[in-house]
C-alpha cells in the first residue's frame, strides 16, 4: 500500500465496517478518500454537493460492495467533502477527471470499475471516453444524455445556486466553481456509439432531475450498455442511492464482469 499523507480508522456504525480516510495530492489540490475491502477496486464518485459518505457509505452501498468482495474506494472530489474547495474554475472540468486518473496512480492499480452519480457520473463517462484502457467497467447513476451543461460565468452560476438544491455544509463559492467549469465533463456522440467498456446506467423511477427521454437517448446511443430503473428520485433521503436495490444493481453488474 502506498505512503500515507494521513491515516484515520474508525468505524462506521450502520454498516459495522472499518474504513480507512486518506488522503493524497492531486496536481496541488488535496483529495481525500475512504477505502476499505480487498479484491478488484471499484472507485465510487458522489454528486454535486455530495460526499463519500453521504451517497455511498451511510445508505450501505460501500458496505455491501465490501462484502462481495471489493476493495471500494470512494472520493470526495474537489469541491467537495474533506477534499480541498478551490475558487477558480480552472480547477474543475477535466481536472475533475484527471483526479481519477491521478488517485489510481496513487493506488498503484492499473484498473478498476468505476461507479458515479449524477456529476459522479458525467466525470466517470468523461473519464471512460479519455482512459478506456483502465476499466473493466462502468456504472453511470442518475445520469442521462444529452446533458452537457450550458456554459455560465462563475457570476451566472453562483445565481444558479440559490435555486437549485445544495446540501447543507458546503462552500458554496466552490461549487459555483464546479458548475461554471462542467462544460467539457460530455463524451462524444460518436464515442458512446463505439464504447467498448461493459456499462450500466441506473436511475430512479421518480427521477425527474433527469428526463427520461434522455435516459433512453443514452440507451439508445452508447454501446454495451445495460440499464435498470429503480424505485427512488433523483436525490435526497428519496433518492434512487438510498434504495436498497441500489447497491443490489450495482454487486449483481460488477460481479458478473
């Protein structure tokens, strides 16, 4: 296992389970990351406004892909969490998908399965188009396509913000930083029509964040794609994350690659 910036065990108390709260550099920017398990790495990537363990570890996905038998890794990404909050939105966008390929180097691991949601999963297909050869698969949540985001100004974006739902806690310049820079987190067209790399795309059946004519066009256009719908909205204690077959879908996927 590689050098430690920092180290913190403790104990997760509706899932039983030790994890382990790192941290590394990410080209300047502290990321931080909670891992546990053994066997293939799966990387999970939350939400706007999101942490690790607000999407993955307290509705018990982190736990359950632990106990098939994964080493789970789960990112606060920047911006976000105990990861560091730049102001600058030069920082996001791909940055944000270069932090991937930066925390499996720090991993040493060539490849792993890659699960995202929502802006987890616009940075995880991004992340797919740019380094196909460092997946054995891929699991979008809560995402739909066409969905490139319009571009803003970071002005425009912080205005945005005070309409739309931020999780208590976070800093909000930051994440006016996120949304002014998530322009370029877009595959190509052609691209999904010629992805390679074994693929899920999951949504809740009340999702109404996502349009579901939009999940269909995803369906409709990217190659070796499985979906599911699933009980559940888009977010909060609703959210198709906070259903048991949330984590259900996402073990029976990986462990049949």
């Amino acid at each position: 296992m590689p050098k430690l910036t920092a180290l913190l065990l403790f104990l997760v108390p509706m899932t039983a389970l030790a994890v382990e709260n790192q941290y590394f550099d990410s080209d300047g920017v502290r990321l931080r990351y909670i891992v546990g398990g053994e066997g293939e790495t799966v990387v999970l990537l939350h939400g706007f406004s999101g942490s690790a363990e607000g999407l993955y570890v307290e509705p018990g996905t982190f736990g359950a892909l632990v106990e098939a038998g994964f080493r789970v890794v789960a990112l606060d990404q920047r911006g976000h969490g105990n990861s560091d909050k730049p102001h600058d939105p030069d920082d996001y966008g791909l940055e944000m998908v270069e932090d991937v390929r930066r925390l499996l180097d720090h991993l040493h691991v060539d490849k792993v399965h890659l699960a995202g949601y929502s802006m987890g999963s616009k940075v995880a297909n991004t992340f797919r188009e740019r380094y196909p050869e460092r997946l054995y698969s891929i699991v979008l949540g809560g995402y739909g396509w066409p969905w490139r985001s319009s571009r803003v100004t970071l002005e425009e974006a912080r205005e945005r913000l005070s309409t739309r739902m931020v999780l208590p806690g976070n800093d909000l310049d930051a994440l006016a930083a996120v949304s002014a820079a998530s322009y370029d987190l877009t595959p190509s067209v052609a691209d999904l029509e010629s992805n390679r790399i074994p693929a899920l795309a999951i949504i809740g059946a009340d999702d109404t964040t996502v349009p579901r004519e939009d999940f269909q066009t995803l369906a409709d256009t990217m190659a070796n794609l499985e979906t599911a719908v699933i009980p559940g909205t888009h977010a909060g204690p609703d959210g198709a994350p906070y259903k048991p077959e949330y984590a259900r879908k996402l073990v029976s996927f990986l462990t049949s690659r």
